[in-house]
C-alpha cells in the first residue's frame, strides 16, 4: 500500500542536514517568497544533497522554487547553525534582471520588497542579512 508520507518524501532520501538559499537583489529591492507551511517571508531555499557542494545546492533550490535561472553566480554571505542540527548557508546575488518567479508548492506569494521596508513576519537569518549588507 502506498502511503502518503512516502508520496511526500519520495526523492529526499538524499537530502543532508544541510539548506541554502538565494538572496536576490533588484533595484535595492530583495525577492522574497511567503512559505505556505511556515507563514513566515524567506528567500528560496531548501535541503542541499548529500554529497552536493552548498552553492549548487543552494542555486538549485532556488531555481526549482522559482523556475529563475540566475544569470550570475552568488557570494556566501552567511552560514548559520541551524536548531536541528546542520548549517544554513545564505547566498546573495545582486543583478539588474526583475526576474518574475513562478513559485512552486512551497509558497503562496512573493514579492521584491524595499530593504527598509520589509515584511513581516521574516525569517530572522535574512532580516540580519538584508540589515547588515
């Protein structure tokens, strides 16, 4: 019998401890996607594979979320200690292409937000990044 969790998990048997994510810059402006289990503003992201350096995992996740191909290569701004154990690296990019995601199952909008105006609620790793850059 096939089982819904099974039908869910199905192809992140390889996923690690790990996650990244894109933090993509237009106009000043960042793109952000509201997560549709978490509520919660957050740049694309998801679990790096095992295996799979976090740059490619991370531009990967972020290219499956939004159907966004980037036309450049994001820094490493930060790598965050995550509660359940792992690393959360956050990558930035900033370009000069308003690029229109079409985002996936995992959010229910999205936006470019002004940088001293942002949404609420956040995620806290890319409120300090936005902050801080």
């Amino acid at each position: 019998m096939l089982k819904l969790k099974d039908l869910l998990f199905e192809g992140h048997e390889n996923d690690s401890d790990d996650t990244g994510g894109v933090l993509y810059y237009w106009n000043d402006k960042v793109l952000l996607c509201l997560g549709e289990k978490s509520g919660t503003w957050h740049i694309p992201k998801g679990h790096i594979q095992i295996g799979e350096e976090p740059l490619a995992g991370s531009v990967r996740e972020f290219t499956e979320e939004t159907q966004i191909v980037l036309n450049g290569i994001p820094d490493l701004n930060s790598t965050y200690k995550k509660d359940n154990g792992g690393e959360f690296y956050l990558y930035v990019l900033k370009g000069n292409t308003k690029f229109i995601p079409r985002i996936n199952h995992e959010h229910i909008d999205w936006g470019y937000f002004d940088v001293g105006d942002l949404p609420s609620p956040i995620n806290k790793w890319v409120k300090e990044t936005i902050e801080n850059d």
